[in-house]
C-alpha cells in the first residue's frame, strides 16, 4: 500500500474544511483555504491556485519553503537516524549547540520543541538559579502586549488577559509593566524579583520595537539588582532583523536567549540558550524533553542558520526597500497610522481591524496576517526579493483604495 498517495487521494477541499471541524479541535480561525504545496516563496492550495507567502509560516519558513539545501541533508539525515533518547549523545546536537554558542556569544544550550517550550525553560532556569543563588524569589517581570506561549506557565508570562481566561488558577510568579516604560520598570523591581523577560520586538503585540536606551537600561538594571535579562527571540531571532539576532541591535547580551519558528526552517526545534553561570544550575534530572534536539531538527537547524548567515546583508537591504514602500502607502492613506519594524519583521497599523483587509489579499493570491486587530504582520521569507515587494505592495494599494472609512 502507498500511504503517501493515500492520505493525497481524493482531495476536495470542502470535505478537508468539513472533517477539519469533525475532527480537530476548534482553537485556530483558519482562512478557507487548503494549502499542499510550497516553493520558495510560493505555496500552492489544493484547485492549484498560487500564493506570494509574505507570513511564512508566522516566521518559520525563512529560508523559502522546501529550501533545497535543507531538504538535501533532512533526506541524508532521515536515512541514517531520525530519533535516539537524550541518554546518549548524538553528533548533529552537539555540533548545533557550538554553533548556537558560537554565533550568540552565550554559552550553553538546551534544546526543546517550540517557542512556548523554550520560554518555560527560560523560566525554570531562571527560578532555579534565583534559588541556588538567592537573587529574588523566582518572579519574573514581563511586558504588556508581550506574548511567550501557550502553556500555563508562558501563557502567564504573557500579560493578555484574553489568553489567560477560562485557564485559572494560574501560576505564581509574575508581574507586568508597560514596554518601552523604564521607570515603570524599576518601579515594580521588588526583593521577589529574579529576572526579566522581554521580547527585542514584540510579535504578536503588534511590530513593537524596544528602543535603544531602553533595553540598554534593562541591562543595566540587571547587572546592578543581580537579576537575569531573559530575551525571548523565538519571532525576532534567527536573522529576521538582518542581524543573527535582534539584540545584535542594541550592544547587549542577555544572561538568557530563546529561540524557535525559524531556528528549524519548518521542523520543530526550541532552544534555550544562557551563560555558563547561569546554566550550571541545571542539573541530570531538572529538565528534560524527549525529541529536545533529536538528530534530524539539529541538522535541518544547523543547515538553516548557515543559510541565514549569508543572507543578512539582502534582508537589511529588503527590509529597508519594504518599508520604504510600504511608507509610500502610509503618505497616501490617512488610515495607516503607523509602519514600524527592522529588517523583514514589519508592522503596519490601521485605524480600523485588518482582518478583512486580509481576506481580501487572500483572494488576489497573497498571505499576509494581521495580529493585535489592526496590525497587518509582514514576515516574508528572507529570500523575497524586490519584485515580490513591488506586486504585494501594488496589491495592496488595490485593496485600500476600495476601503470606505
């Protein structure tokens, strides 16, 4: 039996969108619209119409979707060894934690899942060495509208209140502060406090950007108090700002990195990244994942970042172009309140919610996002160029001219 072409057969898509409500439980507002395909930046649905992919994934597909190189040394991996227990070394993770290491001027990792899985080991680690070394009582402070996961711990972390709901009770242990706001930070900096998480450039918030001086006074307060600079980069990180990282922005260096989405370039792969001071307090048996950093996820990590390593200097430059259109836009719409972001991590702000502004690019063939309500997203594979720059934003003029406010 084929399997493969079994589970391909007889496709329609109005029976997927049917069974999908029979049988997967109902947590995502999917647009209807039935994917199988995906090249570079280009996915395809099921009646063989083409999308320009300007979410990737919601920062996943960096590299271009079914990017050869990886696909090449995915195949060589599957071929030798997909999964071993964490209870004997493997070569691939080895080699990706020097090269994590290497690249982030940190010094020690562990390896997860997803975003979510990374921030919660962010967290323990934080607790634990608050505990070892007596800094606080395990609280963590972090920023409205910021947003770190989904499990009860992360989801806690993350200040909307929307998330939280119907959750309760909720852990212990954190407390929120406006972003950008550094003597409301200082302010709420008690004997309780351990550490401090902050994401470089807020996601799902809606594009925010931390300011120099501000994230440069964080770090200050943190070497001063002796508390931990925890850095969620799990949508900023892996070279979506034009840099490696996008605290490479700011001269500073978190005690704690995580990283996600990109960091696999589609398979699943966490990383909680720290110094040596920090993470000798992990010990056998305080932490753990059963497929954290399984062969075939470090090697599709390795070979992504060393794509991502030669395209810093085109995202720079493509992150400049797209703005710059994108603020052509804003000029000509009274509407668009503000376009802010770095590199190919873009935010454009309306005056109303963009949802609809979404279906409609939808149905001219692009996949864009909007987050926080009126914030269109803009993720595009790190491998746009400026021709797929030129039709979206020309597509979206369309659009907008149409817009009755």
């Amino acid at each position: 039996m084929d399997i493969f072409n079994e589970i391909y057969r007889d496709i329609d898509e109005s029976v997927i969108i049917k069974e999908e409500k029979k049988y997967i439980m109902n947590t995502y507002g999917r647009l209807p619209v039935v994917l199988i395909r995906g090249n570079g930046v280009y996915v395809e649905d099921v009646k063989g119409k083409r999308y320009l992919d300007f979410i990737s994934g919601i920062g996943v597909n960096s590299i271009g979707h079914c990017n050869p190189k990886l696909i090449e040394n995915v195949k060589k991996q599957l071929e030798i060894l997909i999964h071993v227990s964490n209870l004997y070394y493997t070569i691939p993770q080895v080699k990706l934690a020097k090269k994590l290491a290497h690249l982030s001027g940190l010094d020690k990792v562990f390896f997860s899942n997803s975003g979510a899985e990374a921030n919660e080991g962010a967290i323990k680690l934080a607790r634990k060495y608050g505990k070892k070394m007596g800094v606080g009582e395990g609280e963590i402070i972090t920023m409205e509208r910021g947003f770190h996961g989904r499990t009860l711990a992360t989801l806690t972390a993350t200040s909307k209140v929307e998330y939280q709901k119907g959750f309760e009770p909720l852990p212990k242990g954190f407390k929120y502060v406006p972003f950008n706001d550094l003597d409301k930070l200082m302010e709420s900096i008690s004997n309780k406090t351990t550490g401090i998480m902050i994401e470089p450039i807020q996601g799902e918030g809606g594009i925010h950007v931390a300011d120099k001086e501000y994230l440069k006074g964080v770090r200050d307060i943190c070497d001063d108090k002796g508390i931990l600079l925890i850095f969620d980069e799990v949508q900023c990180g892996i070279g979506r700002t034009g840099k490696m990282f996008a605290y490479q922005h700011y001269d500073i260096k978190p005690d704690i990195l995580t990283l996600a989405k990109a960091l696999g370039g589609g398979i699943p792969i966490g990383a909680t990244i720290s110094k040596e001071e920090v993470a000798h307090v992990f010990t056998p048996g305080s932490h753990g994942s059963t497929f954290g950093g399984n062969p075939l996820a470090c090697v599709s990590a390795y070979v992504t970042l060393s794509i991502v390593e030669d395209l810093l200097t085109h995202v720079e430059e493509m992150g400049e172009y797209f703005m710059r259109k994108l603020r052509n836009l804003q000029s000509k719409y009274s509407f668009i309140k503000e376009v802010r972001g770095i590199g190919l991590m873009i935010g454009m702000e309306l005056s109303f919610q963009g949802k609809d502004v979404v279906k409609k690019m939808l149905e001219k063939g692009y996949l864009i996002n909007c987050t926080a309500e009126n914030v269109l997203r803009f993720l595009p594979p790190l491998i746009v160029e400026k021709e797929h720059i030129d039709v979206l934003v020309d597509t979206l003029d369309e659009v907008f001219s149409e817009v009755e406010v």
